[in-house]
C-alpha cells in the first residue's frame, strides 16, 4: 500500500507482488527468473508476454550486466492473470515469501550500463513523447563516467543526510539507474523494465539558475522511484476506481499533453515528496539556499494544482486514493508552511 510518506516496509511487501507475478509469467513461458530482483527479469517477462523470445532478453542481460554496486547512503499489455501492466487488482495474491520486509540481499541505485533491454525502454518513451514535441537530438542510454558515478555518490550521501527514509525506500525499489544523454527526455520511468529509472546526465551538475547538481539529481532519484513506487503498489492497493478507465484525460501540472488520470495521481505524490525534500534541504542548506526555495516554491504550486484536480475528480478515486491525496496535501502544509 502506497503511503506519501516514506515507508520501506510497505515498499517490500509491494515489491514481492511485482516479483510473484514477474515469476508466475515466467514460469508460464518455460523461462527461470535468475536475477529476482533485477529489471532485465522484468523486461523478460514483457517479452514472454508479446510473444517475443524472453530466453534472448535473459542471456542478453547476463552477458551485459555490468557489476552492480551497494551504495551507502510505460506500461505493457494487460496479458490476462499474470498480467505485469500495473492494472487494478483485488483479492490474494497467492504464496510467496513470509512476512514483507526489506531485502538486505538486494543491490540497489546502481549505474545501469547501456543494454538492449534499457535501449528499448527509451525507445517506447520517444515513442509516448506528445505530438509536436521537439525530439531534439533525441533520446540514448549512456555510459557512466567516473565523475558521473562520483556525482551520483554525492546525490545519494545527500539524500542519506536529508532523509534517510526516503533513501530507505528507494533503496528497496530501484535497482539500476539508467543516464541519458540527448535533450528529448529529462527522465522516465518504465514499467516494463520494473526496477530500472532513466535520468538525463544534465540532472548530475547545476542548474543556470545555481540549483546544487546533487539536489537536482536528488530529486531526480525521488521523482523516479516515486513512480516505480507508484506502479508497484497499484497491484494490491489501486489508488483508482474502474469507472478512471473510461475517464478522459486531463491536463497535468508536468506534461503538456493531457494524461490518464492514473498519470494525475503520481504526480501529485511525485510533486509532494518533492517539495517536502527540497524543504529538508533548506533546513540544512544556506549557501544555495535561494535557488532551493525557488525550486521548493515552483513544485509546491505543481503539486497543490495536481490535489485540486483530483480533488474535483474524487468520485474516482478509491478509499485509498482519496487518503493519499489528504496526505499530499498534509505533506505540503507541514513542508512550506
């Protein structure tokens, strides 16, 4: 179950329902699951669900996977039961492990290699880019130099500092992160590779207007993971009624072209969480003091305009939805007030 808050626990019960269906789709297939946790598994599953060769994306993986590093501190096809597309699901969730709780074993916010599987993901991204945009010289995954994972250290000993709850959860959801070079894309998260969050390399140094590069990629790993947190608990506690199906897109504090309501929803948990770090940032931070509040100020209009949307669109959100979006709004009081 999603909180606003910062919760690793809930976030590891949500995680094991990705995993158990992740699992369930290929064991369907004839395909095992070598990396339970990684999002080449996830990728694979997708595969096997299409029709195409999941044992391909499997090996591709393993050949390409560079060494994952412990660090201190859009969706696919509704395929039927053991569908991996973060649609609304009731009742039990059949076996799985025990009790929900953080996997210590889990390697986590690792630079992700360029790899065929996360190449594909940029490719379904461009492809959902809205008509008119600009591609500019589009969209790629990178590879990670020194300084970029110097640079990402330095992202993650901040966040450690600012809120280790939230360092905690993302912990638990994010295992690669994806650098992007090209001006199309600033930063996406894809639910068909589950686990993996793809940032533009821009996000690593500082903003014209002085925003710190480790605040800006900070909040860059929050907007992300707070997305993959977002898909990953639509499997046991949807934030939507069915009748949001059939509702008509709506226009979005963060995109240009109107969303589905789902698309809504995470923005204003997106938004809220990340005004209320740009608020735990300036509470220890003095020397870049005014470009953060700027940048607090500017998400918290963004995320007070996605509460008021759904607030007038409250007949289609569940119990759960509604409590989330009280607590966005609580979020935002205690952060700027």
């Amino acid at each position: 179950m999603l909180r606003v808050a910062p919760d690793e626990r809930e976030a590891a019960h949500d995680e094991q329902a990705v995993r158990r269906t992740v699992h369930a789709v290929l064991a369907a297939a004839g395909l095992p699951a070598p990396m339970p946790a990684h999002p080449a598994v996830v990728a694979a599953a997708f595969a096997a669900q299409a029709g195409e060769d999941g044992h391909r994306v499997l090996r591709d993986a393993a050949m390409r996977k560079a060494p994952d590093r412990t660090r201190p501190d859009r969706h696919g096809p509704d395929g039927g039961p053991h569908s991996l597309a973060p649609v609304r699901r009731t009742g039990p969730e059949g076996p799985g492990p025990g009790p929900a709780g953080p996997d210590r074993t889990r390697q986590s916010l690792a630079p992700a290699e360029p790899a065929p599987y996360l190449a594909r993901s940029v490719a379904r991204a461009l492809a959902m880019l809205p008509a008119g945009a600009d591609p500019g010289d589009g969209s790629r995954v990178a590879a990670w130099r020194p300084a970029d994972r110097a640079a990402l250290d330095e992202s993650l000993a901040l966040l450690a500092a600012a809120w280790p709850e939230m360092l905690a959860e993302l912990r638990v959801c994010v295992a690669q992160v994806a650098l992007l070079e090209g001006r199309a894309i600033d930063g996406f998260t894809d639910f068909a590779a589950h686990g993996a969050i793809h940032v533009n390399r821009t996000r690593l140094t500082a903003s014209p207007l002085g925003l710190p590069g480790p605040a800006r990629f900070a909040e860059a790993l929050v907007h992300e993971g707070t997305h993959t947190r977002c898909n990953a608990a639509q499997l046991s506690a949807p934030p939507l009624t069915t009748a949001a199906d059939a509702a008509d897109p709506v226009r979005t504090p963060l995109r240009p072209d109107p969303r589905p309501l789902a698309g809504l929803f995470q923005q204003a948990v997106v938004l809220a969480r990340c005004t209320a770090l740009y608020g735990r940032f300036l509470a220890a931070e003095t020397a870049a003091g005014t470009a953060l509040a700027a940048r607090r100020d500017r998400l918290s209009d963004r995320a007070r305009q996605a509460i008021t949307s759904l607030r007038e669109r409250s007949s289609m959100l569940t119990e759960h939805g509604l409590a989330a979006v009280e607590e966005c709004d609580s979020l935002l009081r205690a952060t700027t007030v």
